[in-house]
C-alpha cells in the first residue's frame, strides 16, 4: 500500500482556494462595476422590458325613456399629450422635417394659429417634456381621429411619442329635460353627481379592464388582462313627451304670475311610475332651470292638500260622517286663544257648511274644528291615524338627497319650543301647518285615493338592460294595502271630484269637458331664510293635487308653485298648470278608429295627379286605396310616367309613351313632375299659379327644338 503524500495536497489546495478566491472578488468587482458605472444603462434596458399594467375604460351604460328613447348617453373624448423623450434620435429628426405640417395640420383642427403651435412645441422640446398638453381641453373622438393622422403622432406612443387619456362624456340628447332627475356628472373626473346617475353609479359605470405591454423581441404588445365589462342600461318609467308638456306648462305659468319656483309630477295610479317630475327655479338671468330636484327634496308646510288626509281620517275612524255640519262662522274663529281665518273672511266666511263643503271651499274653520272636537282630547288618535294614510312613510326613493316627512307626535315634556305641542298644535297641523311634507309623498297620497286605497310606491326604474335585453325589473311595489277602509276611499273620491266640478277647483277642469278631474287645492304662507310670517313680502306655496279620469283614474298629479305677494291662489293658479297638463296627457292617449273619422258623404277614392305612376300607386297601396296599374316602363328606376283615373272605385294608372323628340302632355301633373318632364327634353319650363297644371303653350306632340320654352298655367 502507497504512503499518502500530504506535501502535493496542500499545495493544490492553496491553489483551488486562490482560484476561487479570485473568482469571488471578480464577482464582487463586477456586481460594484454594474451597479456604479453601468446603473443608468441597466435602468433604461429594464425600462424597455418592465411590464406596464393600464387600465381599459368600459362603457358607461345608457338611460333610456320608458319607450326606449336616450336620455343619458356617453361619447368619447380624449386629452391628448407628446412625450419629447419617446422614440429617439429617428423621431427627433422626423419631427424637425414634418414640424411645418404638423403645425399646419393642428392649426387647421384647433382655434390656434400654426405660428403658435409652432413656438410651444418647441418650446416643449427643448424642455423635453413627457406629459406635453397638445391642447388644454377634451376634444371630440373625430378631432382625436384628424391628430392621430398627422406626421409623428401616428407613430404611436412608444415611437412618435403620442399619448392621450379616454374619457366618457355624458351627453343628454332631450338636453335640460328631467335633468336633476336623470342626473348629472362631474365632467372633470367622470363622476356621477346627482339623480339616477349617482344611485345607479356602479351599475352604470361597469367594470374597468386590465391591459398589460410588454416588449417581444423589438416589438411592444399590448396583452389584455382582464377584458372590460360595460355598464348595464337603466330604462327609466319617464316619458318624453309627458315630461317636455309638463315642463312647458310649468315655465309658461311661472311667467306669467312672476313664481320663483315651480315643481309638477305625473304619476300612473296603477303602478306608481313617475311619468314626468318638474324642478324649475328662477335663475340670476331671469331664466328657468332645474337646479335642485325639489319635488323629492324639499321639506314644506303642505297647506290646504292636507285637508284630505285629516277629513280621511275622520271619516275612516267613524267619528262622523258626511252629514256632519259646522258652523264656520263670518270667516274668523277663535282656536284656544288664537284666530283662525278662512280666506272669504273679508266677504263675511260661509256660515254653517256640510263636511265634504269643508274640502270644497277650502274652510280652515270647518276643517280644524272638525278635527279639534273629535281629536282635541287625544291628538295622538289623529297622528296615528295620518300615519295609517302613509304620509309620513320613509318611501325609500332612488334618488340621492329625498326627504322623509316630518309628522311629529304629540310631546308636552319636550324643552323644544319647536317641538311643543300645545292646543294651536292640532288645529293647524289639521289645515297642513305643523308639518313638512316633500311634494313627492304628498302625491303618493293622493295616488293612494285615485288606487282604491293601495299606496304605490313611487317608481323611477323599470329595468335593467345589457345588450337590448332585459336583466333585471323592477316591478311596481304596494307600499300599504290599504290606508283606508274602501267605503272612506269612494267617499272621498267622489268628495275630491266635487272640488273640482262646484268648489274651489274649477279651474282644474278640462276646458273640453271630455273627462272628469278630482283634487284639492292648497295655498299656504312660508317663511324661509329665518323670517317670520309677518316680515318682509309674503311668500306662499301654492298647490293642486289629484288625479284623473275622475271615474275610472289613470294618472295622478302634483302642481307647486312659489310666488311672492297677492294674489295667490292654488286653484286658480296650480290648478290651471294641472289642467294642461291633464290635457295634453288625455290628448296624447286618445285612439280612435279610421272608420270614425270618415264622412259618409265625403269621396274616399282620393283624386291623383299626373306624373310618376309608380310613386302614386305606392302610396296608394298603404292607404289600402284599390288600383290597377299595368305598364312597361323601367320599375326599378322609380319613374314610370302617366295619367290616372278615379273609375269603378279604384284608380286606375296609363303609361305615358317616353318620345323624347317631342313635347309630352303635362296637364294635370304638379310642377315638379311637369318641369321634370320638360327640362328631361330640354324644353324650357315657365310656371303660372299654384296646384295641377291646367294648360300648356305647347300642343303635346310637337316636335322639339332648341331654345324652346313652354309656359305652364297651374290651378288648385
């Protein structure tokens, strides 16, 4: 066995640890080295291979009428910028030779000459800017479309150094109309501000994607993540032309009496859909605009509308009825120590009046004693008994900012002089004081009555829509069953329909008389801005509420408006706003049978003129007019040319032979045809007169010449 040399070991093992040694220290250097001198060269290369995460912007969703028409849309717009950094020495040099065409190019897109440009981008060169405004505001998706076209910009963001930011804007195609209802957004950041636009925001707004880029080889690819999901589209229970003929009626009453504001919903009694909601305020410039949805918003003293619920609840506890009197006295009646005043009192008040003859004039007399007599000892009995009608109910609108009511219990402990309850409290609360109703649940009320009794819940959506096809309903919603028993409905129906037909109401009647309206008027004092009652120029709240037909109701409706100093009226003024709408909306609605409107003694074979055959046979044959047409001409161009004929209760169409050598019969044609006949041969046409042509100076047949002119004489 060999002896174990340990001399030759160590050496080579020396020798490995130097080796090694070295190659840890050259490492070392290395790393040292590529972090110091080399670190700006690795950054950019890491630069070029970082994978970039964006975002894709998806589509917000529409907001359509209850028929389907856009009430709310988004369009494209982009903020468009150059990176100066992006591309290199061969975009630099390019945009140097191409300056003059861009700058032309801009110019000819945007209010800037192309000197201007010019000196900005230059200027913005020098500076080597990334984020460079090419223009300062949103442009149009065409505008983006005519930049992207132009010289370097087309390269795209990485080459030419062109980048821009989407955004969505909103667009509303009936402009102002329901605009606090539909909503609007923050242009600056894409945010929903008010109305159905913010309660469905994230419905609308959908759900963003994720795109990465990532260099492959020397190309850069955009890889989608994530795809981007659109918003869904609301289909609102708003009708168009309801909401432009309420709005109108609105404006124009406001006008005329000088009212400060102005509010009207139109509600469908069976379902509860809002049909139409009006918010006009006078502005600074004297123009009326919806600044502020205050139909679902504004907290006020109803007045006079809330009679009905205090009578309803009368009448539903059984403590009288319909033929209960009282004595309403010369118009002024001490309440607990405080004058109540009805509005005649100057002309002597109305003396001893049946309770429905209460709603009818408006008595606060009759009403609050009524209610003073047989509630004064437990006003709570009352209270509850409103609650029962639903008009303190929270209806849990979609819109952002609604206001529940304010019906408040009777508190005699409270240290609130607000809130004290003492024996004026019921009195007024009885009349609609002591409140603070939005108008929106006072005609839910209303609509409640004209239902037979079931409250509905006010209903802004009907569906949920994605790709034309329904997602999601919304179907109509019963609040109460019944807030009341069915005897008191058809009692106070028939109450609120006398109102109108030989009470205070009348102007509320459709000047037609073609349907019956029921409702009650109101008119109240307000205070606002911490005044009193007795400072300054009284204002007064002014309102109508009802609903019609009155013997079979379709629709209800709320008219209130705010005015400054007499007069004021609620029927005479409200009360009219309510009659046109009323019409316009029993107009829109009428359907009547062709065969109705026939006159058995009129010709209903229609007289045709000359000319194009085949247009006339067309239109007859979508009126179901009988014809019989035979001819030869050429069909698919449109024209045949020819006589017609009233005969054996059709009508009957000839061709006309086609010679252009000679001068064609144009008798009994329009002008049009007639002209078109002449000139087609290059025969000069003079028209006479209005209607069918009755004569011509050329004799059909003859022959054409240059320069020939015929003179056309035309009769109706």
């Amino acid at each position: 066995m060999s002896k174990f040399k340990s001399e030759k070991v160590m050496p080579r093992f020396f020798a490995i640890a130097i080796i090694l040694t070295l190659s840890g220290v050259a490492v070392v250097g290395k790393a040292f080295y590529t972090m110091t001198a080399k670190k700006d060269y690795w950054e950019q290369v890491a630069a070029r291979e970082k994978r970039v995460n964006d975002t894709i912007a998806s589509n917000r969703g529409n907001i359509l009428s209850c028929d389907g028409q856009l009430m709310a849309s988004s369009i494209p717009q982009y903020k468009i910028y150059m990176d100066f950094k992006a591309g290199g020495f061969k975009k630099d040099s390019l945009l140097g030779a191409k300056m003059d065409s861009i700058c032309e190019g801009l110019a000819a897109i945007f209010p800037k000459t192309a000197e201007e440009f010019r000196h900005d981008i230059e200027k913005a060169r020098k500076d080597s800017l990334r984020h460079w405004a090419i223009w300062p505001h949103r442009i149009s998706y065409n505008e983006f479309c005519e930049v992207n076209k132009l010289p370097v910009f087309r390269l795209g963001k990485y080459k030419g150094g062109f980048h821009y930011d989407p955004f969505n804007a909103r667009r509303r195609p009936f402009g102002s109309l329901a605009q606090r209802t539909i909503g609007d957004m923050f242009g600056a950041i894409d945010s929903a501000r008010c109305g159905l636009e913010l309660s469905f925001d994230s419905l609308l707004r959908g759900e963003n994607g994720i795109v990465h880029v990532q260099k492959v080889l020397d190309r850069r690819m955009q890889i989608v993540d994530k795809a981007p999901v659109d918003g869904y589209d609301i289909v609102t229970t708003i009708d168009v032309s309801m909401q432009d003929l309420a709005e109108r009626a609105v404006i124009d009453e406001l006008k005329l009496i000088g009212g400060d504001l102005g509010v009207a919903i139109l509600m469908e009694v069976k379902t509860g859909d809002v049909k139409a909601i009006v918010n006009m305020t006078r502005c600074a410039d004297g123009e009326y605009r919806e600044i502020k949805n205050n139909a679902v918003s504004d907290l006020r003293e109803p007045g006079s509308v809330f009679k009905t619920a205090s009578i309803l609840v009368a009448l539903d506890a059984g403590v009288c009825d319909t033929t209960k009197w009282v004595d309403t006295g010369s118009g002024v009646w001490n309440m607990h120590g405080r004058d109540m005043k009805d509005h005649n009192w100057r002309k002597g008040g109305y003396g001893t009046i049946s309770l429905p003859r209460t709603l009818e004039v408006s008595s606060n007399i009759g009403v609050s004693r009524i209610i003073d007599e047989y509630f004064g000892s437990h006003p709570e009995k009352f209270v509850k008994g409103i609650y029962k009608t639903g008009l303190a109910t929270d209806l849990k609108l979609p819109i952002v900012g609604y206001a529940k009511p304010r019906i408040r219990m009777p508190d005699y402990k409270t240290t609130n002089r607000a809130l004290y309850w003492s024996k004026t409290t019921l009195p007024w609360m009885s009349i609609g004081y002591e409140t603070q109703i939005p108008p929106i649940s006072t005609l839910t009320f209303y609509n409640a009555i004209a239902n037979d009794g079931k409250m509905m819940r006010p209903r802004f959506v009907k569906a949920l829509q994605k790709n034309g096809e329904v997602v999601k309903e919304f179907p109509p919603e019963v609040i109460i069953e019944h807030i009341a028993k069915d005897k008191t409905i058809k009692t106070m129906q028939t109450i609120l329909e006398h109102v109108v037909s030989q009470g205070l109401g009348r102007k509320a009647a459709p000047l037609s008389r073609a349907f019956k309206v029921a409702g009650k008027t109101g008119t109240a004092q307000i205070a606002e801005d911490g005044q009193s009652y007795h400072s300054g120029t009284m204002k007064y709240w002014l309102s109508f509420a009802g609903f019609f037909p009155a013997d079979n109701p379709r629709y209800s409706c709320i008219v209130c408006l705010k005015k400054a100093g007499l007069p004021a009226s609620g029927g005479g003024m409200s009360g009219v706003v309510f009659r046109q709408i009323a019409e316009g909306v029993m107009a829109q609605n009428v359907k009547r049978s062709v065969e109705e409107a026939r006159d058995t003694a009129s010709i209903l074979i229609p007289e045709v003129k000359n000319g194009n055959i085949v247009a006339a046979d067309y239109v007859l044959n979508n009126l179901s007019v009988p014809t019989s047409s035979g001819w030869n001409g050429n069909i698919a161009q449109g024209k045949v040319w020819g006589t017609t004929n009233r005969e054996a209760g059709r009508v009957t169409a000839t061709e006309l032979p086609d010679n252009l050598n000679t001068v064609p019969n144009v008798v009994g044609m329009g002008a049009r045809d007639a002209i078109y006949m002449l000139e087609k041969r290059g025969v000069r046409a003079i028209v006479k007169g209005r209607g069918r042509v009755s004569h011509q100076t050329l004799s059909p047949g003859t022959g054409i010449r240059k320069g020939m002119s015929c003179t056309l004489t035309l009769e109706l």
